[in-house]
C-alpha cells in the first residue's frame, strides 16, 4: 500500500468517526 493511500484512507476515517460522534 502506498504511503498517501493510507494517510488518506485513515483521513477519511478520522472524519466519519467524528461525524458519528456528533
């Protein structure tokens, strides 16, 4: 897996999860 591929898929993550949180 490349490098930016994973940040961007944890992005992506991060933000579902603080929108769950909401």
């Amino acid at each position: 897996m490349n490098y930016r591929a994973t940040t961007q898929f944890l992005q992506l993550r991060i933000k579902r999860t603080k929108e769950n949180n909401k």
